[in-house]
C-alpha cells in the first residue's frame, strides 16, 4: 500500500511502523489472466461484484492481474518499518 493508514489498530500504534500490507484469498476462481506479474511494484486494486461472483483487477503500468472469483477475504494485514535509503 503506498499511503500507510491513519487509523491503526492498538498493536500498531506507536511503534515507527511506515509499511503495511494484507493479503486476499480467492476462492472458486475462473477466468484467470496474468501478465508480466512481478514481485514488486504498486498495483490499483478493483473489486467489484458481478452477480454471483466477483471480478477482481490488480494492475500498474507493467502488470495484468485479472479473475473472477466465487469469494474474496483480505487477510493477514501487517505492517512494518522499511528503511528508505
């Protein structure tokens, strides 16, 4: 996530953290497109729901994401402190 959040959770205040991150869990996925996915970068983040499933797009200037899934969660949310240098 590129802006971190201005509403932390307890654990997370006061600590010197400037990073977080989640993860997502998709389930009963179809329609399944990547292209040029790296492990790194920004990606903007759509999720919308289609009638009885949902389409979710990850993209950047370099990368495709894209399927359609019977559910979604975002999970495992963290943060931490990166050294800018």
């Amino acid at each position: 996530m590129p802006e971190f959040p201005d509403n932390l959770p307890e654990k997370w205040k006061n600590k010197g953290y400037n990073v977080c991150r989640l993860g997502i869990d998709c389930y009963g996925i179809s329609n399944l497109k990547i292209l040029n996915i790296s492990d790194r970068g920004i990606f903007s983040l759509k999720i919308k729901k289609e009638g009885d499933h949902f389409q979710l797009q990850a993209t950047n200037e370099n990368s495709l994401l894209e399927l359609n899934a019977k559910s979604i969660f975002l999970c495992d949310p963290n943060a931490y402190t990166k050294d800018n240098k």
